[in-house]
C-alpha cells in the first residue's frame, strides 16, 4: 500500500470519527439523541449543557432556539459509533505493525512538531482532554443518576401510598354509596308516605264537602219542592175564582190575594256549591323540571297579530300587515302557533294572560286547519280559553266546549305535555292548582303549542299574551 493509500485511509478515519463524535464531548457518541434542528449528541452531554444554561433552549451546535426540550434516541447512530470506534482500533493496531506508515501514524497522534498534521495532533490532543472530561463526566453523572435514583424511590414511596389509598377508598366508595342508596329510599318512602297522607286528607275533605253540598242540595230541594206545591194550590184556586159566573165575596177575594202575596215574593235561588282547589304539595315544582323553551312562529301568525322581536309575546295590532298568505298563516282566527313541534318527551310552559278578558292558550295537531274560523274537531285542538263578562269569569276547555266557573281570574297559565301517556293538563300558576286535565288521548302526529290573544272588546283585551321565561326555577 502507497503512502498517500495510507495517509487517505488516516483521512477517512478521522472523517468517520468526526461524524461519529458529539460535538459537546468531543467523544464517540454514548446514548445519542437527536434535536428538532438535526443535530445529534450524547444524551447526558446534552441534558447536561441544558441544565448549565438558562432558558430559552437551543442546540450547543447551531444555536438554534428550540421550541420544547423535545429529542429523539438515535440508536442507529450509537450502534454506528460503537462500530466506528471498533474499526479505528482495529485499523491503528493492524497498521502500527507496518513500517514506515505505522510509524509515521503513531508519530501523527503523538508528535505536535509535524505542521503538516497538524489536524492528527490537535485531534489527539482532544483525545486526552476528552480523557479527562470523560472521567470528571462520568463522576458527575454518576451523581446526578443518583439524585434521580432518590428520587424515583421517593416518588414511588408517595405513588404507593397512595394506591393503597386508593384501594381503600375503592370499599369506601361502593359503602358510601350503599349508604346514601338507603337514604334516598328512606326519603321516598317517607315522601311517598308524606303524600299518601296527604292525598287520604284531600279525599277526605272533598267526602266531607260532598257530603255538605248533598245536604245543601237536599234542603233546598225540599223548600223549592214545598214552594211549588203551595203556588200550585194558589194557581188552582185562583183560577177556580175566575172561572165563577160571580165573585166569591169581596172579603174571601182579599184573603186569596193577601194569601198570594208571599208567594210572589218568593225568590227561588239554586245552590252554591264548592269544592278545594286541587293544590298537590310540589306538583309545580315538579313540571317545571320538564321546562321547555317555547318562542312564537311568525310564518304561522294572523295578519293582525303583532308579535315581540323575541317571540315571545303576542298581541292583536289593529293593523293588517301585508304578508304573504301562506298555508301555514292563519287567515280569519287571530292565533299564531309555536315554532316547536312535540313528538315524544314531556313539556311544560307558562303564559302570563294577565288581565285579559278574553284568551286562549293549548296545544293543536300539526296538521290543524289555519284558514276559517269553523270549530275545530275533537282531537286536534286542545286549549284552555279565559272569558269574562262583567264581574262573571269563566274558563272554558275545548273539544269539545266544557265551560266552569272560577272565582277568581286567573292570571298565569301553566301547560304541560306528556306526549308517550296522552296526557294533557292546564294549571293555575298563581295559586298552583291544576284547572283541568284532559282524558288520556293517543296521540297519532305532533302536536304544537296554540296563542290566541282573542280580538279587543270595547278598548279592552288589548294586553299581550306572553310565554314566560323559566329559567331561575330549573
């Protein structure tokens, strides 16, 4: 092999070496990680310059700023290091026994005088800082792997105790549980019992005010009885007067009509019965658990009607708007519908009527009729309509029409749906008393909410009807 073989195997030694040394410990890599930037370092060497310098992060060879400590193992690179280092071994011992060249290559590592290796020397010379560096290196890892072995032990000791803490509360957890399942039964049961009583004591009272009103009823059925025997003996013995030729003496006609009189100040009155208000212990607290948020649908409103920027009121304007007569769009009913359509689940709403004198609110098929004002057939509408005339104030359900006096008007109406049971119900929101629930219907398509704020009467009913908000009671 020629000098200039032997000096171009030293060079591509020394270029392997070179690819295959870290650029921080001057050594064949150990462990090698790779940064973000692509440069490749020992791993400690690198864990090691970032903890002697502050934050932010870069790479010790281009100085890069790096984003997060974040480096990939290179194990390809370490075994190509191991190899590396192997080979130059292998290559220095095989060619120190060649002369000149083994000379000569033992001269390159040793001697600083030859100018024209200068690179040999200087790596060589690196090759015993890197002695001593590895050493001092190796003693300072060693410390730090110590600090994170107590660590590690530390931290398991912590972690352990807390498993077994965990596992502990595992047992307490299913008893807790167990226990609060026996409370809440127990609560039920006493609610339950708490009900029952209390509906026994409402049956009981509406027993006793039957009772009172059949004893009423009686009575004045025996006076009204007693009343008509006694005009009809005074109609008969007039009338027998009359038909004589001649009057009965002055002084018996007297008589007759004194007789006469209290019978025509009789004034027969039927009588008043009442009943308690059906007022159940929590019913509104529960149906407003099943709130539902109810808006308007103006593709669906009269042409007089004039409804909120919210939708959610709606008053009767005076005025015909101009739009489009659509099917959907009621043309003679001052109604409008409500933009959700229900079917399955339960809902509940309210309506404030306020001191209107007349109002309807309820639900209706989907499929109900919006031109006319012709009666609606049994089975698509289901409302509840307020009227009152003078100091009279009825409501009235529909279909079919079924009207009852109430005391009181009444200002706030509650709505619930249980589509899946057929269920339809109106309550008095001010006194929380159910004012009427309808028979359990099947019901076949959806159903929608219907307002009608009903036509003004002499400058009154102006008001709107409006669909409260019941957010705060959820």
């Amino acid at each position: 092999m020629s000098f200039l073989e032997k000096m171009s195997t030293v060079d591509l030694m020394e270029n392997l070496r070179e690819e295959l040394t870290c650029f921080i410990c001057l050594d064949y890599f150990t462990s090698p990680v790779t940064t973000e930037c692509g440069h490749s370092f020992c791993l400690l060497c690198l864990l090691r310059s970032w903890e002697e310098h502050n934050t932010p992060l870069s790479c010790p060879e281009c100085w890069r700023t790096l984003g997060a400590p974040h480096f990939q193992a290179n194990e390809r690179l370490g075994r190509l290091a191991g190899i590396g280092k192997q080979l130059r071994s292998q290559v220095l011992q095989s060619e120190d026994k060649q002369v000149p060249y083994g000379r000569m290559l033992a001269a390159t590592e040793l001697s600083p005088d030859n100018e024209q290796d200068e690179n040999a020397f200087s790596s060589q010379s690196h090759g015993i800082n890197r002695v001593y560096l590895s050493s001092e290196a190796e003693e300072h890892d060693k410390e730090r792997l110590q600090e994170v072995l107590n660590l590690l032990r530390k931290k398991k000791k912590e972690t352990q105790v807390i498993l077994t803490h965990e596992k502990e509360r595992v047992m307490l957890c299913k008893e807790e549980t167990k226990n609060c399942k026996q409370v809440v039964v127990l609560e039920y049961i006493k609610m339950h019992q708490f009900l029952k009583e209390e509906e026994q004591l409402h049956l009981q009272l509406l027993e006793k005010e039957e009772r009172e009103n059949l004893r009423k009823l009686r009575e004045n059925e025996i006076k009204l009885t007693q009343q008509v025997r006694g005009l009809g003996k005074m109609i008969v013995q007039i009338e027998s007067m009359c038909r004589n030729s001649m009057l009965e003496s002055f002084q018996e006609v007297k008589e007759t009509l004194e007789r006469s009189d209290p019978f025509l100040l009789q004034c027969p009155e039927a009588t008043s019965t009442e009943l308690s208000l059906c007022r159940i212990t929590g019913m509104m607290e529960m149906l407003r658990k099943f709130s539902t948020d109810i808006t308007l649908d103006p593709a669906t409103a009269n042409a007089y009607l004039a409804l909120s920027e919210d939708l959610k009121s709606v008053r009767y304007g005076g005025i015909r708007q101009n739009l489009p007569d659509s099917p959907e769009r009621f043309d003679q009913s001052a109604t409008v519908l409500g933009a959700q359509s229900f079917s399955c689940g339960r809902h509940y709403w309210e309506v404030e009527v306020g001191n209107k004198t007349e109002w309807e609110v309820g639900l209706c098929k989907d499929s109900v009729s919006r031109k006319g004002n012709l009666p609606r057939p049994p089975g698509d509408l289901f409302s509840l309509i307020g009227l009152k005339i003078g100091d009279d104030y009825s409501l009235w359900v529909s279909s079919p029409l079924k009207g009852q006096h109430v005391r009181e008007p009444v200002h706030k109406v509650g709505v619930f749906l249980d589509y899946e049971s057929g269920h339809i119900a109106f309550y008095n929101v001010t006194d929380k008393t159910l004012i009427y629930s309808f028979p359990p219907e099947s019901f076949q398509e959806a159903l929608r909410p219907i307002f009608s704020p009903c036509l003004p009467n002499e400058g009154t009913n102006t008001g709107p009807l409006t669909i409260c908000s019941l957010e705060s009671y959820v």
